[in-house]
C-alpha cells in the first residue's frame, strides 16, 4: 500500500504549485488585512479578510492530502 503515495505525491506537484502560488497572495491579503484592522479597529471586514487569508496559506497541504488520499491502492 506504500508504493503507490510517492507516485501520487509526484502527480499532485502542479496542483501544489498552483496552491502556493495561492497561499503567497493569501499571505500578502493577510498583511494588507492585519495593517488594515491596526489602522481602523472598527472595520469589522477586516476579520473575514483575515479568516480567508489563513484559509488560502493552508491550502497547499489540504490539495496535497486530498490527492493523495484519492489514489487508490
């Protein structure tokens, strides 16, 4: 059952690099929304901006840990 994962883990490459590419704009939203809710406490969209910033930095682990739970073996 182990033999077949690093052939998924290699073909999930692009679908990794896409979602890098993804998680670096999620981490420059991050900071433009962190410097956003220093500047204006009361802006309350700054907290959803936020929330969708950490979710596109942890995207390249969850593209890779659904393709490779959906190779069979």
């Amino acid at each position: 059952m182990g033999e077949c994962r690093p052939l998924g883990f290699l073909i999930g490459l692009p679908f990794a690099f896409v979602a890098v590419i993804l998680s670096l704009v999620g981490a420059v939203v991050w900071v433009l929304g962190t410097v956003l809710s220093c500047l204006c406490p009361c802006c309350i969209c700054c907290v959803g901006v936020a929330k969708l910033a950490v979710s596109l930095l942890k995207l390249p682990v969850k593209i890779l840990r659904w393709f490779t739970e959906k190779i069979p073996c």
